[in-house]
C-alpha cells in the first residue's frame, strides 16, 4: 500500500516529528531522497519554491519533497 503525501513547499504542512522525504545539497542533481522525521523547521517563510529546509531527527538537512500523511 502506497502511503499519501502533501507537497512540501507550504511550511504549514510539515509539523515536528512529521515523517518525509528530502533532498540533501549534495543529491541535489541526481535526485537522491532520505526518509526520516522533522526535528527543526529551518525556512521561516510560509512557501518556498524548492520546498521548506528541515533537520531531521539523525542531523541530515534537505529541504522536503514529500510529506507523508497518515490515513
């Protein structure tokens, strides 16, 4: 079963110890996501065209591509 998702360019979709999927600086070309859960929301602003920038629980930094939502 595929789980659902909200966008991750609007900061009110993401929440702390929300689970998503980012892309690091350095993935930025091929693409490469990680999965974890939001510690700290780090863009302030309501939107951000590339997505919000979060920290994740193990340290990574990436803004977010997808945030998963539960049913």
């Amino acid at each position: 079963m595929e789980k659902k998702t909200r966008t991750g360019t609007i900061r009110k979709n993401i929440n702390l110890d929300s689970e998503v999927s980012i892309v690091q600086k350095h993935h930025q070309r091929t693409g490469k996501l990680t999965t974890g859960f939001v510690k700290r929301i780090l863009t302030s602003s309501p939107t951000h065209p590339r997505g919000i920038k979060v920290m994740l629980d193990t340290g990574e930094i990436g803004r977010v591509v997808d945030v998963f939502i539960e049913d």
